[in-house]
C-alpha cells in the first residue's frame, strides 16, 4: 500500500497512541537527520511511533512509500514538498522479489541483481534526497543483523513498546465512549483477573495486542461476548504469534535467501525446548538445528554458520525472550548461567503445537535434531529435549513413537535409554496416550531384547506411564521376579526407578512395599530392597528429581535422598533405620551398604544440617552389640584414613550417637 495516509488514520492515531520510551529523542533525530530507522519485532508500534513522528513534524502530511523498493532505489519523483514518507522495510517482500530475478535469470532474462541492502551510504543519499523537498522520512525495520547494525549508526534507534496498561487504556477509552464513567475501569480489571492472564499467557503484551484486547473486552462489557467466548479470544493471541512466527519462513524456498528465517525459526524452536534453561545451551541447540532446516531444504548445499551474526543482546528478541541471571544446578554445586526464557508461559507449547501440527515437513528435522540432543550426555541438554519428544509424541503417537522413542529405546547407549523412558512417561501424562505406552513397555518388559527391558524398567521410574505409584511398583516387582537373583542388570535400573518412586513426593507407600519385599522371601525382590537402600544413602536427591516438582524435598537437592527424607519426614526414620539396618546385617548386601553408609557419614560431617539428622539415624541401626561394634569399626576407620581423615569433632558426635543405640 502507498499514498498518503488518510487523515482518519492519523485521527485514530491521535486517539489511541502512547509515546514509547525515547520518543523525544527519536524526534530531535528526525529533525537533524531527516532520516530515522525504526527498528523492532512486528506489533511493536513501530508503524504507529513512525506516523505520529512524521504527522507532528510534517503538519500531518505524510505518505506511503512502495515497500516493494528499497532506499536505494528510491528517487527525487517518489517524494513529496514538506511532508512525511514511511517506508515498512519488508525483508520477505526483498526477497521474494530476487526469487523472481534468480528466476528470470536462470531462464535467460536479465541477470539478476544483488539483493537490496540498506546501510548508511544509502540512507545518507536518502537524506539528501529529503533535504531537497524539505522532507522527513522513517523507515521501519524488523529485528536481525540488518538492524543489529543500523541501531550502531547514526539513523538507528529500537522502538520499545510502550506499557501495554496505557495503550488498553486508550483503545478502551475509545471503544466505551459513551457508556457509564465506571465501564472503562470495568474493563481494565477484567483484564488483570488471573483466568483472563491465564489464558493469554503473556507477560506483557504489545501494543497490536493490546488493541485487540480491548476490543474483545470492549465486547464483553456491551454483552457480545461471554465469559468462556473471551478467554478463547484470549487464547488464541499466543496461536497467533507463533503463526506469524513460521508462515512462510523459508521463503521462497532457496537457501541463501531463506537462511535468516531458517535461523530465527530455529532459535525459536530451541528456546520452546530450553525455555529457561542457559542462553548458550539454547543457542548452541538453535545452530543445530538451522542446520538440520537448512540441509532439509537444500541438501546439496549444506550451510555454515554466522561467526558474528546477530549479538546476543538483540537475538532474544527474536523469540520474544528474555536473558535473566539464573543459577543450573550441576547436583554438587550451583553455577551462576545467563538463561534464556520465553516472555509468557503459553509460548513454548504454543511454538511446539504450531510446528508439529501445521508443517509436516519440519517433523523430519525437529525429530533428527531431538534424537540428538537426546544422546547428548549433559542433563541439562538431554533432559529437555526427552520432555520436548514426549509432549510430541503425546500429540501424535504413531508418528512421534516411531521417529523419536523407538530409535532410542534400543540402542546401547544408557542416557539414550534414559531419554527415551523420559519421553514415554511425559507421552504418558496424556490420559488418552497412556494406554498406548503401558501397551508398548508391557511388551517391552517380556522382550528378550535386555535395552528395550531396562528402558521399560527405567520409565516405571515415573508413575505416569503404569497410572500411579503402587501399579509402577507392581510393574518392577514383575519384571524383577521373573530375573534370576544376580542379574544385575536388572537389578540396577529397577533399583533406580523404586528409587525415584522414594523421591516423588509420597514415600510412605514405596517404603511399605519394601518392607513386604524383604519378607516375601525371594532373593531377587529382597536384592532389590538393598539396592535401593544403598542407592539412598549414595545419590543425591537432585539425580532423582522426576517430572514433577517436590518442593518440600528442594531444599535438600544436593544432599543424598536418605537425607532428605528424614529431614522432610521424620516419622519415617523408624522404617529408613530399619531397612538400613537389614541391609547392614545381610551378608551379600552388608559391604556394599556399609560402605554407602561411610559415604554418607563424609557428608554428614561437612553439613551441619545432615550430621543432626544422620546423628538420629545411628541409634536406630545400633540395636544390637554387633551393629555397635561394625559401626564403630566404620568410624574408626573413617578417622584414621590417611588420605581423608573424618572431623575428628563430627566423629565424636556419631559415636556418642551409636551408644545412644544400646539404651533402644
């Protein structure tokens, strides 16, 4: 579209618009530049801070540019005397536009010509242009290495959007106009009721945004929409974006001119994965995956990568994010990390629906680059994109089990096994996919195939897939019964998952099985008590964390789960004492159990906190002489270890606590 604005527009304009931060200082440069670059994600306001720029400079008379053409190509016939030109610099239209030239030249036509840039030759140019006809001219620009650049020169300046209270508060304002003084307060207060932000799933939205929201609220209040009509409206803002986000981001369809999109699609994808997680895992795992895109689309030319691209101060934007300092937690310390995350929480799920539903060629990729990092050893990386394979596969089962939890099950490879029993028990939340997943690890657990068996193993770690806690320990008990007494290779990844189960929140029906399992009087189901008991004393509860959050347990991460669970439930420590006890006193379990239990007693001494409560278990598994003397024994050796002599202080404290034992 171009022409001269009509004074309507710059009439509504007048109404509604909210100046953005630095709007002054965007007009001093205007006035002494002629030429300003406004640079900004779509929605912003850049288009409207451009008119209300030009209209207050120009006494409202401003005009439409061709954004077909570029700033080069612009001349002296396509201005006008004394007035405002806005120019919407559109990169997809560019580039379209040489698709058709390549075209044209493939056929024998004309050669094309080099793509249209903008730099600073070309806008000094512009100006002198502008300064002939006394004129003003704005162009707008999307966020990229085009405006990286721009924004370090003399022309470029980033259009903030302005509170979007202040601009709701225009267009409601505007849209009440003549109903009764309290309705526009009405409105503002429906907008802030929590099902209302729930269901928009931003956290703050922008000022195209904000007009729409006024308008469905607008249309509450006079009746034309119900409450569930609206929260559907609202709803969809987040299915809008990511439809912007992907419609068309390979266009028109050839590498070096897709490439950008392909980049910003990627790093989109990638924070919907990572979304919180640290800015270089993101982004490290945004590179992949443009060039998972790129081979796709292009396999003959595969494409590199940008050394010094967009900088990471501005490539957030591009997925409507934001950089935060944030600590990861690596189980023995916390580090601080620069995190990436989503600016709403309805982004991520809403950017994963929109790919996998609307583009089944992107399936192929995503799927290839999520088996990937599924293999990768880091937590931090793998655990993500498993939780990322489930949702998928929750959505679509014959496809997603096929492309991303088959290929993993199988393999040799423990943390993709791993992965893969992640995947299926995040599918498993899915009532309607749950069936589905019981099916295939029911399957999985009589299999002679011993990766597919662990990994059924390994995904009753979560209680989702058998439909809760006491049907996952049915299921391990079922597998583990049917194994001869030393397989430990079953042994190991059946003692993890009832392990976890002890982590989940609920431990008091975890213990109680345990307990029935020792007296049940088979080896192998008593084999699995004692490793579970040692793996207690020896892994600390961050490893165990499921797919759930158990807050009460949080405080207590980076100390072994034994630990936590007497810290969390003290009246627990009977049983706890009590199995540790049984696997101290059982010969082909009393070494390894007790050698746990001194790795324990090294930790306790380091942690105040712990060594109270570890000083509370000891009288509990010092019942009898000979449990006195092997614990004293254990002591004796932990202080005169010459490598690592335990605090002779914290020693005292647990010796005096194993004689506390004698008077049980």
């Amino acid at each position: 579209m171009q022409g001269a604005v009509p004074a309507e527009t710059l009439d509504h304009l007048d109404d509604v618009y909210c100046e953005t931060d630095g709007y002054q200082r965007m007009k001093d440069r205007l006035r002494s530049h002629r030429v300003l670059v406004l640079c900004g994600e779509p929605g912003s306001g850049r288009t409207a801070t451009a008119l209300a720029l030009l209209a207050e400079q120009t006494g409202r008379r401003v005009h439409r540019l061709d954004p077909r053409h570029g700033v080069d190509e612009i001349t002296a016939d396509a201005l006008h005397e004394k007035s405002g030109h806005l120019l919407e610099h559109r990169p997809d239209d560019i580039r379209a536009e040489d698709g058709r030239r390549r075209a044209r030249g493939e056929r024998g036509e004309p050669a094309p010509r080099p793509p249209v840039r903008l730099s600073e030759l070309h806008l000094d140019r512009f100006a002198d242009l502008l300064r002939g006809v006394d004129g003003y001219a704005v162009v707008v620009l999307g966020n990229g290495d085009l405006a990286d650049r721009l924004l370090r020169g003399r022309y470029g300046m980033y259009c903030a959007p302005p509170p979007a209270a202040d601009v709701l508060h225009r267009h409601l304002r505007l849209l009440l106009r003549g109903a009764p003084e309290e309705a526009t307060a009405e409105a503002r207060a429906l907008a802030v009721r929590a099902d209302v932000v729930d269901a928009l799933g931003l956290e703050e939205l922008r000022p195209r945004e904000a007009a729409r929201l006024a308008d469905h609220l607008a249309g509450h209040r006079r009746g034309s929409l119900t409450d569930e009509q609206l929260l559907a409206e609202c709803a969809s803002f987040v299915r809008a974006q990511a439809r912007d986000w992907f419609a068309g981001a390979d266009r028109p369809g050839t590498l070096p001119e897709a490439l950008p999109l392909l980049n910003a699609a990627a790093f989109r994808i990638a924070v919907a994965v990572f979304d919180g997680s640290a800015y270089s895992i993101a982004t490290e795992a945004a590179e992949l995956l443009a060039w998972e895109l790129a081979v796709t689309l292009d396999p003959e030319h595969p494409a590199g990568r940008r050394l010094f691209g967009t900088h990471a101060e501005h490539r957030p934007v591009l997925a409507r994010s934001v950089l935060e300092d944030g600590e990861l937690d690596l189980g023995r310390a916390k580090v601080p990390v620069r995190a990436v995350r989503f600016q709403g929480t309805a982004l991520a799920t809403a950017v994963l629906a929109e790919v996998w539903h609307g583009y089944h060629n992107v399936r192929g990729p995503v799927a290839r680059w999520l088996r990937g990092l599924c293999d990768d050893p880091r937590p931090e990386v793998w655990v993500r994109a498993s939780i990322a394979a489930g949702v998928l596969c929750s959505w679509d089962w014959i496809h997603g089990y096929h492309e991303l939890v088959a290929p993993l099950a199988g393999t040799d490879d423990p943390v993709a096994r791993m992965a893969a029993a992640t995947a299926l028990a995040e599918a498993a939340r899915d009532p309607e996919v749950r069936p589905a997943v019981a099916a295939t690890l029911k399957d999985w657990a009589a299999s002679d195939d011993p990766q597919l068996r662990d990994t059924a193993l390994l995904t009753h770690g979560y209680e989702y897939a058998a439909g809760g806690l006491r049907r996952s320990l049915d299921a391990v008990a079922r597998v583990v019964r049917e194994q001869e007494p030393t397989d430990f290779d079953v042994l190991v990844p059946a003692s993890f998952s009832v392990t976890r189960l002890l982590a989940s929140g609920d431990p008091e029906p975890v213990l109680r099985r345990m307990r029935r399992w020792l007296t049940d009087g088979r080896q192998n189901l008593a084999n699995l008590v004692h490793l579970t008991v040692i793996r207690s004393l020896t892994t600390r509860t961050t490893y165990l964390w499921g797919l759930r959050d158990v807050p009460e347990l949080d405080e207590h991460a980076a100390r072994p789960l034994m630990v936590a669970l007497l810290a969390t439930r003290p009246d627990l420590a009977p049983v706890l004492g009590g199995l540790l006890r049984h696997s101290l006193v059982t010969a082909r379990a009393g070494e390894a159990a007790l050698d746990g239990l001194g790795s324990l007693l090294r930790r306790a001494a380091k942690d105040p906190t712990a060594l109270d409560l570890v000083c509370g278990l000891l009288p509990l598994i010092s019942v009898e002489r000979r449990d006195r003397d092997r614990l004293r024994g254990l002591l004796n050796d932990l202080v005169r270890d010459r490598d690592r002599p335990l605090d002779k202080s914290a020693a005292r404290r647990m010796w005096d606590a194993v004689a506390e034992g004698a008077h049980r």
